[in-house]
C-alpha cells in the first residue's frame, strides 16, 4: 500500500538539513491531524570512538519525529556505518551491492498513510544504489512532489541549478534552508532564484504554500 501522498526530500548536498525538514514537514502535517510516515531507504553515517553509531543518525531522527519503529523507517540491514555515499559505504564495509529496485521493494508502509515522506541520501547527483544516483532514484520512486533543500548561502545558484537539471520534469519546490532575511547575500540568492530563474522558491518552512506541497 501507497501513501495518498508521497513527497520526496532531497538536497543540493550533504547536510542542507534534509532530516530536519523531513521532520519539520512531518510534525506539522501531524499537527494538521494528517497519518504521517517517513523513510529513509538507507543511510551511512559515521561510528563514534567505540565503533557504534550515535543516537542522531537520520533514521532516528525521523522515526522520532513520526512515533514510527526505527526498523520501519530504515531497515536495519541498510545501516552502513561509514562515512560515505551509501554504495560506496556498502563496498569499502564489503557487504553485498544494492539497487534503486532493492530500496524500493523494501519500503513498507503501515496501513494507508495520508503522508508518506521519503528522504534520499547526500546530493541529487551523489550515488544513492549502486545502480544510480537520488535524482534517479526519485524518478523510480515517482512521488506526488519533491522538496529540494538548499543551503542560502554562497554557491547555491549553482548548486540549485544543477539539482533542478537533474529533477527536470518532476514537480519539486525549493526551500533555501537557514536563509537569514538580514543577510544580503541570501537575499540576493532567493531573489536571483526566483526572480531572474523562474523558480519556486521558499525561504519559510512554514509558508502555507510550501506546506500544501505536504498537504
């Protein structure tokens, strides 16, 4: 079973904050009254000093935002404790290779959910399976919309830019993730976006618009 509506998170890079609006997203649309699940199809991350993973990796954040079973958010066997692309955490760990197909059969949703949010790994263009990259992935996935978070900082236009290249012909809304109105250059990024590019973007997480994205 599918959720009504499945929204795909995605970033320009590595931490832009996709976990924290994924969960941000999912608690207000909690609070809306909507059944809400997340997945976190994989993930890598780094061990601490005893060879263990601490206690804020995504999956955890997550299954904390929506009440969920860590399991039922990322599968335990998708838990690759390097600090890397997951494909490429998963070779130098030498375990078994895997596939957008894989993660995708995989996901199990509990009952029908009003919101299901699915938060990719590192960039769009960073590899994601051993068979593709997050952009492709979410093309296999074919969510209702994505969200790409960006930084608002320097080098977003370009990073923006290359990430929409990737996401052509999906329907995506971009938030500008810590934008600081007192800044100019942020300013000037969101303006440049938006204005000169056409594009839909979002500096307030709880803008009413980008919230309907998860409506």
């Amino acid at each position: 079973m599918r959720p009504r509506h499945v929204v795909a998170v995605v970033g320009t890079g590595t931490d832009v904050g996709k976990t924290w609006v994924s969960c941000a997203l999912a608690l207000a649309a909690r609070r809306r009254g909507a059944n809400v699940q997340v997945r976190k199809p994989v993930q890598s991350f780094a061990l601490n000093a005893q060879g263990i993973s601490g206690l804020d990796t995504d999956a955890v954040l997550l299954a904390a935002a929506t009440g969920e079973e860590l399991d039922a958010v990322c599968p335990a066997h998708r838990w690759y404790g390097q600090a890397m692309a997951p494909p490429m955490a998963c070779d130098a760990l030498e375990l078994p290779s895997f596939t957008a197909a894989d993660l995708l059969s995989e996901l199990r949703w509990q009952g029908i959910a009003d919101l299901g949010l699915v938060e990719t790994a590192g960039g769009v263009r960073s590899p994601m399976t051993h068979d593709t990259d997050s952009a492709g992935f979410v093309r296999a996935l074919a969510p209702n919309a994505v969200v790409l978070v960006a930084d608002a900082g320097l080098g977003t236009i370009n990073a923006v830019r290359s990430a929409c290249d990737a996401l052509d012909g999906l329907v995506f809304t971009i938030l500008l993730n810590r934008y600081d109105p007192a800044d100019d250059l942020h300013r000037r990024n969101r303006e440049w976006l938006a204005v000169r590019d056409g594009l839909p973007v979002f500096v307030d997480l709880h803008d009413a618009a980008l919230l309907g994205t998860a409506a």
